[in-house]
C-alpha cells in the first residue's frame, strides 16, 4: 500500500527525465523508481552526483571530529586551516560554525574548473585558498546568513589536515563504511570505478552527453543512489549513534537565529524548521541541491524516524521540484502513522484603495535577488498602486502592488486582483539602509505548495562617476565576452558567453549577467574606476550570494590579438568576442594551449559548410549560432568529427599545449 502511494506521489510530478526516490528508516531504506523514468530496468538503483546534498557529508564529517574532540566549533578556521588567509582582515573572525551555517561573510561560491566531464582534476581543491585569498567579505563574520559554497570547500580540507586522509577517503572510511552505502563515494571514487557502473544516464535535449564529475567533493561532489542517501539521512535519526552523537545532531538542527524573518539555515541543513510540519509539532530538516544535470533532496524528520531522498537527472528538473516530491513522500508515510500534515493555505491580506504618503520616500532604485529575478529595479508609487520595473531588462510593463492593511504591498494582475499565487512585499529601514522583505506563498498543481519569506532588496545609493568612467563602461557594454582559461573538460563552455549591461536608468552601476552552468545569473556591481566595478550589497539573506568583483586587464592572446580580458574574482577570465580572428577556409590547423581556449568567429566564407577535424584524446570542439547557443560538442556521447558550421557563429578549440587539430573541407 506504501509504494503504491508513493508511487503516486512521484508520478504528480511528471517531470522529464529519471527520477529515483527512497524512504529509509533506521532499519531499513525502501527503493521505488518513477513511472516516468526513461531508464528501463525499474530495479536498478543509479548513482547520481547528489550535488549540494553533499554538504551533508562535510558537514557530518567535521561534526565527528567535533565528537571527537579534535575540532571545536567556535575556533577559528585558521587554528585548522594556516594556510586561510582573505583580503580581509576580519577573516581571522570566521568559526568552523559560520562555515557550517553559511554566516561566514565569504562573499563567493566556487572557482573555475569545478564541473568536468569524464574527468578528475585537483585544480579546484588545489587553489581554494589561492582563490579566497584575493577575496573581500561581504559582511562582518556571523552578521547573516547567506549561501555560500566556498566555506564548504574550506570544510574539506579541514577535514583532511585534522584526519590526516583525504576526504574521498574519510567518506568511505567514517561514513559509507559504517552504513553499508557501497555505491557512496566522490568523483575519485567513481571515476577509478570503485562504485560500479550504474550511473545514471544524462542527456543534453536529447542527446546524450558525457558524465560531468562535481570536483568541489565537500560542497556538491559526492556520488550516491537514492537509497544510500535515504539511510545516510538516517544517521540524524535520535538515538541512532553510528556515524553522530545526539548532541551533535542537535547543534546541527538549531536553527542559526531565531528571527523568523531570516533563512532557517541550521548545520548544513537549508532548512531546521518548516511551518506546515511545525504546526504538527514535527521536525523536520532538508538539504537540496543543484549541479549540471542532476538535482537532489534530502528531508528528514529525526523524531519520527523518517529519511526521504529524491535525486532526479535532467535539464528541466531542479532542487525545489526535488524537495517537494520528498516532501510529499514524507507527508504519505506521515499519514500512513497517523500523522496526516495538511497543506498550507494562502494568505488572505485585505487590500485597500489608498497608499499612504509616507511611503514616497521609499520611491527609488533597489538591488534585487532571491525570491525576484535578479538585477535593478525601481520603486514608484501613485495613490494606489506600487509599481516595480525591471531595468536592464526587456520587459515592457512593470508589475503592480496593491496596499494592504498590515503595511504590505500585494502582488496583483492587470485587473488588479491577487492571484492563486501571493507575493507580499515589506519595505523596513535597518542598519542605516532600506530594504524590501518578501513572503511568497507558490501552487504547485499536484504536489502542493511552498511558503518562502526573505530579504529580497535593497535600495541604491547613488554612485557617482567621472564621465570618462560612465564611458568605458558603456563601451564595453557593446560586446559579449567569452570564457577562455578553463580546462579542455569544463561544463563552463556550455554556456561560456557573458555581458555587461549598462542603463542610463542606473548610472554608475552595471548589471553583470554570467552564465554559470548554463543558467544566467545577473548581478549589480559598482562601478569604481575605469578597470574595475565592484559588489556592494548587503542584503541579509541568500539574495546577497555568488557576489564578484571584476577587473579589466590588458593581454596578449595567442592569436597575436592584444585586447582587454574581463577578470572575475573567482577566476575566470573573459575576451570580447569582437577581437576574435575569423574562421577561414585556408585555416588547416589549430595550435592548442593549455591556459587559453582558441577562439574564433565563423567567417563568411565558412558560413554553411562543413569541416571535419582531427583532434588529439585530450582536446574538445564547440560550436555555437549566432544567438550564442550550443549546436556541438564533442562531449556528446559518440560525437562525429564532421561539424556543419553556423552562419555569423562561432567555434572554440580547447585542449593542451604542444598539441593541435587538423581541420579538413
């Protein structure tokens, strides 16, 4: 009757792709495959990167220290890691604590090189501290929380000096040892085979592609099946000591503060408390995640004894539609105990005609993030409506708020109703800045519903600029500029094109708008000088994360082309794609470097045709149109060597030096 049900719940989702879901308990971890897989052994239990669910096992692994007595939680990072140090001072201020719940004040998430395909590279755990030493802090150590990777990768190697092994090691040896989770590992483990062969199968539309390894191991690089995660989810589980004392599982299920209006980060957990199992007196704690491909969740209610993890492949699912299919499995085996959790009902704010005067003084430009897309928008009132309008953007009509009586702003359509989704906006001065809260309360038709609330804006001083600086901006603003210094694997030349975004709406201020696996994240930055624009934000919550500062260097391409490169501080580095050399027919061979992509644009009289090349094992091809979209890469599986050539598009040659591609017409 169990599986039946849950069954059904998987099925509401009806997502493309393979989805695999577990229901463990402290005995035993139940299996069960949706119908809308497009595996075809139901059986097979798959292995799948469990992306930031992987925090978990960092988290639990330095928890064991702790109940070891070899790591304290309030020290500072520094009396385990020597070799930490920031562009920052206050760094000395950061807690193995404030890595753990995301309240380190690290502004940045992950460096370059940290998604490969069918291949291993230490580059990212090698350069962590290399890379966060060029860093700022985006706020005073313990001030908020808000997202942050990198202090999941410090947590790795915490874990490897107080040990004395490396992490792949110490998972195996101190976690999936001890729970029987043969098919848990790292990218090590599963590229020398040391898991077996059961990967889940991963398709780019529809083709299929390459097995991408997550190198980051301690913030999204642990490998696992669905029903290993479930019981390693029963490791939190009271009373249960194997891997974790029960004090340790406490701190870790202690929210970080108890304002309700912050994110309920707990130890690892994104989550320590959810209203709808609150009501019901039950605890419940969850970690999702994200990575090219796969997406996971991890629900637990410790108490009841409950695991649920659900880990799906494919480009249109994500983390969220993860957790609220394990949340759902958690509801059906609640219910079968006798312990039915309802849904969440809609707020009902009463909305009245008039705005009051006071609220014209929070007219103006916000930084936005989180629950809104993010980017700039301005605020403006008239006596009964809030209008925000996205700048830099190509949207044509800015979204309306009603006034309600509790001092929010209500989100409504054209017609000026409120629709089955709400989003209610607060507008509150702190710490000498003012900044928008937002409850948003989601449907999601057949598997419930998600009440969010977080800060979600901030509003803008002015900045500024000499014209002169207004200018360069501008300028660079009229090109699109490419990444060019990752290595032959990475995932990043996916989606490998970047812009800045200017608007006279905003002087002094730029949108940057990376695609970061193949998802476009946008960002304000300040500008500063000529050569550099910085972030600036303080919004208290996860709206404030992956923040950059960028710089703009001068440099000598391989082609002999000198011209600008658009630096970003995690590593990255960029050129405009206006200085890159045609692709010619008289081109018959192309020198390969090591630290620098060769690129080029399609030329006229390339346009059409088709070229076949001959390529060394440890290089990569990649076309794109002209609307800077991926038509082919030799990481699809069985790739041919002959590539038809888009019109007005562009081609990129990535591998190691010494070596070349011969290219036939």
């Amino acid at each position: 009757m169990m599986k039946k049900k849950i069954i059904a719940a998987i099925s509401a989702l009806c997502m493309a792709g393979t989805v695999y879901a577990s229901v463990g308990n402290a005995v035993n971890a139940e299996s069960v495959q949706s119908e809308h897989t497009a595996e075809t052994t139901a059986s097979q239990d798959r292995i799948y990167g469990i992306a930031s669910v992987s925090k978990m096992y960092s988290t639990l692994a330095v928890m064991q220290l702790v109940d070891e007595g070899k790591v304290e939680l309030d020290a500072p990072v520094t009396k385990y890691l020597p070799d930490f140090k920031m562009n920052d001072e206050r760094y000395k201020d950061i807690t193995v604590r404030m890595l753990m719940n995301h309240t380190s004040g690290i502004p940045m998430g992950l460096s370059i090189n940290h998604y490969l395909y069918e291949d291993v590279d230490s580059f990212t755990h090698d350069n962590v501290f290399d890379v966060v030493s060029r860093l700022r802090l985006r706020s005073a150590p313990g001030e908020y929380a808000c997202y942050n990777n990198m202090g999941f990768s410090l947590m790795e190697h915490i874990v490897e000096n107080v040990s004395g092994m490396s992490f792949t090691d110490y998972v195996r040896n101190n976690i999936a040892s001890k729970i029987d989770a043969d098919h848990t590992g790292t990218a090590w483990s599963l590229y020398s085979g040391d898991l077996g062969d059961t990967q889940v199968s991963l398709y780019r539309g529809s083709l299929p592609i390459k097995y991408p390894y997550a190198m980051a191991a301690g913030t999204g690089g642990i490998y696992a099946t669905a029903s290993d995660v479930a019981n390693f989810g029963s490791a939190f589980f009271m009373g249960n000591d194997v891997l974790l004392s029960d004090d340790a599982k406490t701190q870790m299920s202690t929210r970080w503060n108890d304002d309700t209006r912050y994110e309920s980060y707990g130890l690892g957990w994104d989550f320590v408390e959810q209203v709808k199992y609150e009501k019901e007196n039950i605890k419940v704690m969850g970690k999702g995640g994200d990575v090219p491909y796969m997406h996971s969740c991890l629900i637990v209610a410790p108490d009841e004894q409950i695991s649920t993890a659900v880990l799906t492949a494919g480009n249109d699912s994500s983390s969220q539609y993860a957790g609220l299919m394990a949340s759902a499995l958690m509801d059906v085996v609640l219910e079968e105990r006798g312990k039915a959790v309802g849904e969440l009902t809609p707020p009902e704010p009463k909305i009245t005609d008039t705005i009051p005067n006071h609220y014209k003084k929070y007219e103006g430009l916000y930084c936005i993030g989180g629950l809104y897309s993010d980017g700039i928008c301005r605020i403006t009132f008239d006596n009964t409506v809030m209008y925000k309008e996205d700048l830099g953007t190509d949207k044509s009509s800015p979204e309306r708020y009603k006034y309600s009586e509790d001092g929010g702003f209500v989100k409504v359509n054209d017609s000026g109703k409120m629709t089955s989704d709400r989003e209610i906006v607060y507008f509150e001065e702190k710490d000498d800045g003012i900044y928008i809260r937002a409850d948003k309360f989601t449907v999601y038709p057949g598997l419930g519903n998600m009440l969010e609330s977080m800060y979600t804006g901030e509003k803008m001083e002015e900045n500024p600029v000499s014209p002169s600086v207004q200018q360069r901006w501008d300028d660079l603003s009229q090109t699109v500029f490419v990444t060019y210094n990752e290595k032959w694997t990475s995932q990043q030349y996916e989606s490998p094109f970047n812009r800045v975004v200017t608007d006279k709406a905003f002087p002094g201020y730029i949108l940057l708008k990376l695609a970061i696996n193949s998802t476009e994240v946008t960002r304000a930055e300040k500008m500063t000088n000529e050569d550099h624009a910085s972030f600036f934000t303080s919004i208290p919550s996860n709206a404030n994360n992956n923040l950059f500062d960028i710089e703009i260097t001068r440099q000598t391409y391989a082609d002999g082309t000198s011209a600008v490169s658009f630096d970003l501080s995690n590593g990255a580095r960029c050129r405009s794609v206006d200085t890159l050399p045609m692709f010619t027919a008289d081109i018959s061979e192309i020198p390969l470097h090591s630290s620098e992509a060769v690129w080029y644009r399609i030329g006229e009289d390339m346009s059409g045709k088709s070229i076949v090349v001959e390529r060394p094992d440890n290089s990569a091809v990649f076309v794109y149109n002209k609307f800077r979209e991926l038509l082919y890469s030799t990481h699809i599986k069985d790739a041919i060597n002959t590539i038809d050539l888009p019109p007005d598009g562009y081609i990129a040659f990535v591998g190691e030096t010494g070596d070349s591609v011969k290219i036939f017409k």
